[in-house]
C-alpha cells in the first residue's frame, strides 16, 4: 500500500496487519480456552469505537479552529488536541458505562 497510499498507506497496511493477528490470537485463545464471552467483547469494542469516534471529531475540531503547523501555535494546537481528546474520550466512557471505568470509579471513590 505504501507506493500508492505513501505514509497513510504505511499506517493502513500496520492497522490490518494488527487487526489480523488480532483475530487470529483470538481464534486461538477461544479454542484453548473454550470461549471469550464473545457479545461482552463485541458491546466493548462498539463503546470503544464511538468513544473514539467522539474524541477523534473533538481533537480534528480543536486542531482547526487552533491552526498553526510551526513554533509556539503547533505546540498549543497539539496539546489543546490532546487535553481534549482525552477529557472527550473520559466523558465518552462514563456515559458509555465502559467496564473499565465502572470497575475502577468506585475504588477511586473508596480511596478518597
């Protein structure tokens, strides 16, 4: 992909490799364990999308109405991206009850 696509093609052929053995590790642990709780890990992965989803739209937003690709306004726009992105990400997987965070809020709220 990369002579045609150039660097996204790079980053297009990383991603299918990635989603590849991902598949194929979880075909294995499936058979060697006999099951992945299958529609627990699909209902995660679909909060993950759209949680991601939201925070991508965020950070591209920020990123252009921040502008500037050199010095001092670069360094602004790439941080204000990612201090959003995350508290856009954060907020995403708290309406979304992700596991993760249902698990971890209240042993949070425990050590307070």
């Amino acid at each position: 992909l990369y002579p045609s696509m150039r660097v996204n093609g790079l980053a297009l052929s990383f991603s299918l490799a990635y989603v590849a053995g991902t598949l194929g590790a979880l075909v294995h642990l499936r058979r060697r364990i006999g099951g992945v709780d299958g529609r627990r890990l699909i209902r995660s992965l679909a909060r993950i999308a759209v949680a991601s989803a939201a925070m991508a739209a965020a950070t591209i937003a920020v990123s252009h109405v921040v502008g500037g690709n050199e010095g001092l306004r670069l360094l602004i726009r790439v941080g204000l991206s990612v201090a959003v992105g995350l508290g856009v990400y954060g907020l995403a997987a708290v309406v979304l009850r992700m596991d993760e965070v249902t698990t971890l809020l209240p042993i949070r709220r425990r050590a307070s």
